[in-house]
C-alpha cells in the first residue's frame, strides 16, 4: 500500500525549505497537495478570498523572511490569471516567491482542456521561470530549484507547474531533495579598496539604500554605523522608508516619486552616488534625470547581487555584483578616512531640508478630512516594532511625508504601483508576526479591489487595523488627467459609489469607525490603535479631495 504520495512529497519539500506559510484559495487541480497538508501542521494553509489577495499575502511574506521566499498556491486558468498582480509586484520589487500552480492532468494536454494554458509563454514576463513537473522523480527536485532560483541573484517569483493527476501518483522511492546553500557573492577586496578611496576623496558622497539592503534590525543597525564612522549622507529609496532612521542625522530625505525640489536640488550637489542594493528604476531616479541615464552626470558605484542588472541602464564608474550586507561589513572592518570639510555641513543641511519638508502641519481643506492630520497621528501612535503597509495612490504621499520610520519598524508596499496591496499584506503581517501592531493605510480604490481578505484576516485571527482614505475618487489618476488636459472634464470615474467603510466591516464582524472631521481623529485613533486589539478594525477617513496630495491642493473640482 502505498505510503507517499507525490503531493506528500511536495508537502514534505516545502517543510524541508523552510515554508511554514501557503497562501491560497482552494482549487480542485491541487487537491492532492492540500490533502497532504492535513497531515503536516508545521506547514499552515492559509485560505484567502481571491488569488490576486493570497498572491499579495505571499509577496508580503517574501519580504518579511530575511531573504526566503514567500509562498503561494492557486489553481489553473482564472486562478493563475487573479494572481499575477501578486506576481508582477514580486517580479518588479525583487522579492523571492515560490507560485505553485495546479494543471491539468496529463493526459488532456494539448486539447484545450478545461481552463488549460501554457505557462511557460504565460508568465514569461512575470517570473523568473516556469518549472513543469511531469514525473514524480521531478517532483522534490522542482521544489528545491523553485527556492534557489527564487532566492538567488536578483529575488523573483518562480512558478511550478503540477498537473493534477500527477500528485496521487506514488512516490515511495523518490528521495527528498535537500535545501541549496545559496551562493552569497562577496565584495572583491579591489573593488572595496577602490570604493574606499572614491568616499574619502568624495565631498559630498550619497548613498541610495534599497530593497536588497532590507534585513533583520541588526543588519540595519550596522548600516547605520557605517553612515556614522565614514561621514555618509543616506537616503532609503522607493517603498523602503524603513531602511534608515528618518530622525538620524545622516538621513537625507526619502528617494520616492517625485522628490520635493528643493531638497533633489540639494542631492543634486552630490559629487558620488552609492547605489547600494538599489536598483535604479525610473521612479527612484526621478525619470532616468538622477543619476542621468544611459551616463550618469556624477560618478555611480552600483551595488547589486546579480552582475546582469549593473550597467544594464547606466554606465557604472564602480560596477560591484556583490552582497551588500557583505560589503558594509567590509567596509566597517577597514578603518575609516578623515572626512572631507565641507562634507558634515552638507549632510546637516540635507536632512535640515528633511526635517523642514516633513514637519507635522496641515490646514483644513474645505470639502473632508485633511489626510495629512491622520497620518501625524498615526506616527504619534505607532508601536516601536510597528509593521505598516500601504496601497498605491495620491494618499501614499501623507504617508511618505508624516510617517517618519525608525529602527524595528518595518515598511510594506508595492515599488511597481499595483492598486490592491496594503489589505492582503497587512494580514499576512498579522500571520507572520503575531501580537505586533499592523496597520494598513488605503485608498477607497485599493480597498474595494482586496477588502474582502478582511475575511481571512477573522478566519485566522488576524487584526490589522485599515484606514481607508475615502475620497470618492480615483484621485490619483485624476491629478495625471488635470496636469495632462487642464480644464477637460475626468470622465474616467471621478466620483465613485462607495460604501459606508465602517458599516462594511461590522458586516464581516471586524470593528468599524468613521473619522468625518478632524475632532474625531483623536479619540478615534486612540480606539482603533489601542494594546491588545483581537479583532481587525477599519477606519473609514471621509477624507478631502481638494487636498489632492500631501503636497498639493486644488482651488476647486475640476481644476
């Protein structure tokens, strides 16, 4: 009689790779797994409400676990259709994930079966690869190259592919395979040297710090320190606000979309970028303007581990395919060259400029809330070890601009901009850390796209708190459509039919509440974000739509 089963087989991989985590939403092309799974607890299932959701959940995860990858299950065809915003985001924000996919059986490949694609030519473009099981000898061996890839070089989702009559099947005799030590490349001694002499003959160098520098706190804290002992001006980049101490001296501003002038025209004096575990995309490099694309107005050291994605845009001077945890250390171990004069007076000022541009000050706009008066006070009421996520829209500007991060805190968001993130990633922090506050802030677009993983989040006994800033508009877009045709009128949905935000979460039995002026931030906060919350709560901002962005107002509709 048989003892294993190829889904067993599976299941026991995933255990063996570390996976304590599965994000789905059940299907019948995977059956065989699932039921495998009642028979090992160490591997949690987590049953969301709609694969674009569980794909989310296990990009958030990915970036919670120190560099291993998130997971996520999800039938064929629609299943794998919903999840590939989850894919796209991990895909663009270099985050390891593992997306297994259930196919159909073997024996009706190639006939257009029920809900049957191709996955290979599907998800080209949104993964690193696409692996077929066909055999079950295959089927360990999948797994354990689905996690090295996935985790390797420049982090990505990688799909398995596994046809549903293929997880019954016997696997007895096939062996497990174990774990791959990942290859973590080090800084050459050359290039370190180099890079040392290049800082100390630096006036004004600046160091750009993203998502393959993100880490345990200790990890951080190091960065910190070599900011410290080698003079350096730092600033977190896209979505990665947590990475430094915004009230540290050496902080320089926030890198993000559409850096404030006058503090960019202040970077801009920098005669050295260090991009260390950047990867210099068009949001961070404010249009290819900063560094200039394909050649760079300043000298640029660029530190990322995969050699592929150096000099793939810009002409790097220092091009270092190297761990950048590995080369902090190095750098930390050498002992640091006298700073330049000039270069703290420069480093004063950048974050001077900070401090100035972030200070907590609003107005009451005439139509709803001011957002930037509820993020002031959620930064007043954020636990140390805070974990807050974000959606994608005008709003996240409050946030970016109110919400100073520091050390234990962590940042979760979506660097490629994909509307529907900050609800599924909120509850999958609950999951990942229990008992540490979690709070969602998002739009009434966002909400409505993955609100419903409220659902999951009472299923598993997660409570996340999500304030949603109703504005009743794609307002976002609308700003785009005003700057591009002034004048013309937003046909594209510019006032939305939304719902009452607080009786909607009463109705999945989470707690609601309704901030409608700013008298009832405080008391509403305070409710919403007090010690020992078992339930989730959803706090329904009725927030101004004239106050387009934390930056910017609009003399009136339509303008």
């Amino acid at each position: 009689m048989t003892t294993r089963t190829v889904g067993r087989l599976l299941a026991e991989s995933l255990v063996a790779h570390g996976a304590d985590l599965l994000f789905c939403v059940p299907g019948e092309s995977f059956l065989g797994l699932t039921d495998a799974l009642s028979d090992l607890p160490a591997l949690r299932l987590v049953v969301c409400r709609h694969e674009g959701g569980a794909a989310y959940m296990a990009c958030a995860d990915g970036r919670m676990r120190d560099g291993r990858a998130g997971l996520c299950l999800v039938s064929r065809g629609p299943g794998v259709a919903n999840a590939m915003i989850g894919l796209h985001t991990a895909f663009h924000d270099a985050v390891p994930m593992v997306l297994l996919v259930g196919q159909v059986e073997r024996r009706d490949r190639g006939r257009g079966a029920l809900q049957e694609q191709d996955y290979g030519r599907l998800l080209a473009d949104v993964t690193k690869a696409v692996i077929p099981v066909d055999l079950p000898s295959q089927a360990s061996e999948a797994i354990a190259r689905a996690y090295h890839l996935s985790e390797s070089g420049t982090p990505g989702p990688v799909a398995v592919i596994l046809p549903e009559d293929l997880l019954d099947d016997p696997a007895d005799e096939v062996p497990l395979a174990a774990p791959r030590l990942r290859a973590v490349p080090g800084p050459a001694l050359a290039q370190v040297e180099d890079l040392a002499a290049r800082i100390a003959a630096a006036q004004r160098p600046l160091v750009l710090v993203g998502s393959a520098m993100d880490g345990p706190p200790a990890a951080l804290d190091r960065l910190r320190l070599l900011a410290e002992r080698w003079g350096l001006a730092v600033a977190p980049t896209h979505r990665r606000p947590h990475l430094f101490d915004s009230h540290h001296p050496n902080y320089a501003g926030y890198v993000g979309n559409r850096v404030q002038p006058r503090l960019l025209a202040a970077m801009r004096e920098a005669d050295l970028m260090v991009a260390l575990g950047e990867r210099l995309g068009d949001v961070v490099s404010q249009s290819y303007t900063f560094p200039a694309a394909p050649d760079p107005q300043l000298p640029l050291v660029h530190v990322w581990p995969d050699p592929s994605e150096i000099n793939r845009v810009f002409r790097a001077d220092l091009p270092m395919a190297c761990d950048p945890h590995g080369l902090v250390e190095a750098l930390l171990a050498r002992d640091p060259p006298p700073m330049p004069p000039g270069r703290a007076s420069w480093i004063s000022r950048l974050h001077a400029i900070h401090r100035k541009l972030t200070a907590p000050a609003w107005e009451p706009a005439p139509d709803g809330v001011n957002f930037a008066a509820v993020c002031i006070a959620i930064a007043d009421r954020m636990a140390p070890n805070a974990i807050l996520t974000t959606d994608a829209g005008n709003f996240t500007s409050f946030v970016h601009r109110h919400i100073p991060f520091r050390p234990g805190q962590i940042f979760l968001g979506s660097a490629v901009g994909g509307m529907g993130v900050a609800v599924p990633m909120a509850v999958a922090a609950c999951l990942r850390h229990p008992g540490r506050q979690v709070i969602a802030v998002v739009g009434d677009g966002g909400a409505l796209m993955t609100g419903n993983e409220i659902a999951t989040a009472m299923l598993t006994g997660a409570a996340p708190v999500l304030i949603v800033a109703d504005n009743g508009t794609y307002g976002s877009i609308g700003m785009h459509h005003e700057n591009r045709y002034p004048g013309r009128p937003f046909a594209a949905a510019a006032d939305l039919r939304n719902p009452d935000f607080a009786a909607w979460a009463r109705a999945f039995g989470a707690e609601g509440l309704t901030i409608s002026d700013e008298d009832d931030i405080a008391p509403v906060m305070d409710a919403a974000l007090r010690p020992g919350r078992k339930l989730p709560a959803v706090v329904h901002v009725r927030a101004s739509a004239l106050q387009v962005t934390a930056w910017r107002r609009r003399l009136h509709s339509g303008e």
